[in-house]
C-alpha cells in the first residue's frame, strides 16, 4: 500500500507508487462508489475532526483468513470498516463494521465484547500499567445495530490528562 499528500485536506491510498502518484497529479479516474461505501459515507455529519472509510475487499478478506479464526471472523462477513474521531472538550472514537445483517453484525460484536474482557483481565495483572489505561478500556462501548457492530470511546479532558501524564 502506497500513500500521498495530495493537499492539506487529501491523502490517496493505493496498491502501487505509480497509481497513487497519478491520482495526485491527474485525478486518477473516477472511482465508482458501492451500495455499501455510500450507506457507510451517509453516517458522517461532517462535524468529524477525522474521518476514515474502507472497502473491505475479498483480497482483504483472504488475507485475513491466515488470522486465528477468532480475528478473521471478525471480518469475513464486513462490508466496509468506518472510523471517526471527534475532538471538543472530550474525544470520541467511533468505529462501525457495517455487515449487513443484524445476525453477523451481533457476532462480530460479541467477538468485540469478548477481545476487551480479554484484554481488560490481561491488563488487570500488569503492576507498570498506568492506571488511566485501564480506565480508557472501561470506557469502550460495544454494541451491534441492525447491520453494524460499533465500537465507542469517549473520554474526557480529565482521563486524558489522566492518561497523559501516567498517573
């Protein structure tokens, strides 16, 4: 994978150097949009400080069959993976793995479930932990819509500052 700043507001991901420098100076062509990536850019409101969309591809998904079953069931029935950060007088992080279907979207999220608990007893053991970081992971929000798995953090200035200074 291959990126370039084409302004301050543009980064172009692509496969090859020769594709990505291209669509910085020409354009590129024009990409056609999926059902799937248009219901996925629909969520954005536009008051996101940082936003992120992917197409997960089948390359994708073969290439995450080489994972633990645990991590490529994760992804073998998502459409797309969107990202959004919101950054005021807290932060808020939100990912969606948009499935398609309420059933995958409720087991990808109760695989979400599963990997924090596991973290959080992992971490739970550590004596050099930070303690903010254990209160950052008590903060993630999992739930599952009708399509999508979501995963939310909200923290405020306090737990940031919190996990800033490793109190």
């Amino acid at each position: 994978m291959y990126a370039v700043v084409a302004d301050k507001n543009t980064l172009i991901l692509a496969h090859s150097k020769e594709e990505a420098v291209d669509r910085a100076t020409n354009g590129g062509r024009q990409a056609k949009i999926s059902k799937h990536m248009e219901s996925a850019l629909r969520q954005f409101k536009g008051k996101e400080s940082m936003v992120m969309a992917l197409l997960v591809t089948d390359d994708m998904k073969k290439q995450m069959d080489k994972l633990p079953p645990q991590f490529s069931g994760l992804v073998s029935k998502m459409k797309t993976v969107t990202a959004s950060l919101v950054v005021a007088n807290d932060l808020t992080l939100t990912v969606n793995g948009h499935t398609g279907e309420p059933k995958s979207a409720r087991q990808v999220a109760a695989n979400l479930e599963l990997f924090k608990a596991a973290a959080s007893a992992i971490l739970a053991g550590m004596d050099d932990l930070p303690p903010g970081v254990l209160d950052a992971l008590n903060e993630v929000k999992v739930e599952s819509t009708k399509d999508s798995a979501v995963l939310k953090l909200k923290l405020s200035k306090d737990q940031l500052d919190k996990l800033g200074k490793g109190q």
